[in-house]
C-alpha cells in the first residue's frame, strides 16, 4: 500500500515515514499542498494523510484540488492536524476529507484508521 | 541514538530555522511590513513550533505556543488590532517561544510564571480586552494538554 504523507513539518514527515514504513507501506511526502497535487498527478497511491496549515498551498485547499480533478473522488484523505475546532472540522468535511486525526498522532491508532479507511 | 532521539534533533533543528524565521519577520512587521503573507508566515511557523513540542510532551512549549499561536490568528482574522503593542508583545512572546524551546533542549525546567504575564495579555486581548493587563502573572494552568507520541505502545516506534 502506497501512502502520501504531506505537511511542512520535517519532523511529522519523519515521525509518520517510520511509522508507516514498519507498518509495511510505502510512502511518498509532499511538504505543502501543491507538492502534493504534483505528487498526485504522476503516481498512484492508496491514501493520503495531510496538515492543514502549510504554506503555498494549505490541506483544505488541496483536498478541494484532489476532489475537483475527477480522477481521485474516492481516493481516502485523513487531515492530521493540531487544529481542533469544529469550525475547522467541518471545512474538512466540506472540501471532502475522510477522517480527522489529531496531533500528536499515536503510532497504533494512525495505523489502524489506515486500515479502516482502505478497506 | 534512539528513533526519539533522532525526531527530537531533526525538530530542535526545525525550531532554530523556524525560531530565525520569526525573529526575520517580526523585525519586518515592526518595520510596518503588515501584509497577510507575513502574519500567515508567522502563524504557521508557531503552529509548526506546537505541533512538534506536542508529540515529545513539552506541554510548557505546547501551553504558551498555542495562546501565541490564538492570538496570532486573532491578528490575521482582524478580530485584534495589530497595534505597535501587540507587534511588541509577539516579540516579546517570540523570545519566550526560544526559552521553551531551549529548556526542552537542555531538558532545564523554566520558572512556572515564565511567560505567564504574555500569556495573559494574550488571553486579554483575545477576549476584547483593551486594557494593558501587562502586571498580571500566575494565570491558571495550560487549557491544552500535550500528550507525547507514544513511542512505547507501538514496537515500530522505539
């Protein structure tokens, strides 16, 4: 299973890589939302786990890119932020976000939402 | 060194270059360089301070980032001028994001007050209030509770 991490964060992408990849995945980053589209336009991944707040171009942003582009409607998309208001849950849910996770991320649990979104 | 050890680098690392950043751009906003680029920059850069101190358990650094970080927003959304005050007080709160970052470094504990009278001013102006509320100090404890990434319930993480 092929996973697109991306945030602007060096240390979540490192954290979610080790995590992930002794999880058995592969994982291809991005570090904001436009690096993730471009990332999305060459190759095929299974899940996207994204931050909302990150320069260029932000997570609710780029979900509505994936979204609009036609190509990736059922494509599972997890937001991974510190954000917790309900405001921004429902601008989440809106631009077409699969679940919500908050940060800091526990290893197991990220792992198993994985599995529930893919399957 | 330990994979914790190594994320703890890579995000001290991180801070220094975020920590540099602001200091850059706060020196432009106090030059009247106020554009919306420039307050998201901000934003963002405290918001990615937060966030990392939140997977290692600095909840001192996660408390006084995340009411910088509100009001910052605040600033941004325009529901807080940004008066030569408040410019003041974020550099003064940039400093004391600096002092975390280095006591979590150093593993140094900091007074308990230490930004205790920024923070309240923070909450203060959050709340509408205009009056300068500088002389407070002793505020209750962070409303945000950090909790680390539990390297130790998962086998892939230690």
């Amino acid at each position: 299973m092929r996973v697109l991490t991306v945030d602007d964060s060096r240390t979540i992408l490192a954290m979610l890589r080790h995590t992930l990849v002794n999880a058995g995945f592969e994982v291809l980053q991005a570090e904001d939302g436009k690096q993730g589209l471009d990332v999305l336009k060459t190759q095929d991944v299974d899940v996207v786990i994204t931050d909302i707040n990150m320069p260029v171009m932000d997570g609710i942003e780029f979900i509505k890119h994936v979204r609009a582009s036609g190509q990736h409607q059922s494509l599972p998309i997890l937001i991974l932020t510190t954000e917790t208001s309900q405001e921004k849950r429902d601008q989440g849910k809106q631009a077409g976000g699969t679940g919500w996770i908050v940060k800091p991320f526990d290893p197991d649990k990220l792992i198993s939402v994985i599995q529930k979104v893919v399957h | 060194m330990s994979d914790l050890d190594d994320f703890k680098a890579t995000y001290f690392d991180e801070c220094s270059e975020l920590l540099n950043d602001l200091e850059e751009q706060f020196s432009a906003i106090e030059d009247g360089e106020r554009g919306a680029d420039r307050l998201n920059a901000v934003f963002r850069a405290i918001h990615s301070i937060k966030g990392g101190a939140g997977a290692f358990g600095f909840s001192g650094l996660v408390g006084f980032a995340h009411a910088f970080e509100t009001l910052l927003d605040y600033v941004r959304d325009g529901r807080v001028d940004l008066t030569d005050e408040v410019v003041a007080l974020c550099i003064r709160a940039n400093d004391i994001v600096a002092d975390f970052v280095a006591a979590a470094r150093e593993g140094t504990p900091l007074d308990p007050d230490h930004g205790a009278e920024e923070k309240a001013r923070f909450d203060a102006l959050c709340r509408g209030e205009d009056d300068d509320m500088s002389g407070l100090i002793g505020v209750p404890g962070d409303d945000e509770e950090a909790s680390p990434w539990k390297s130790s319930t998962s086998t892939s993480c230690r």
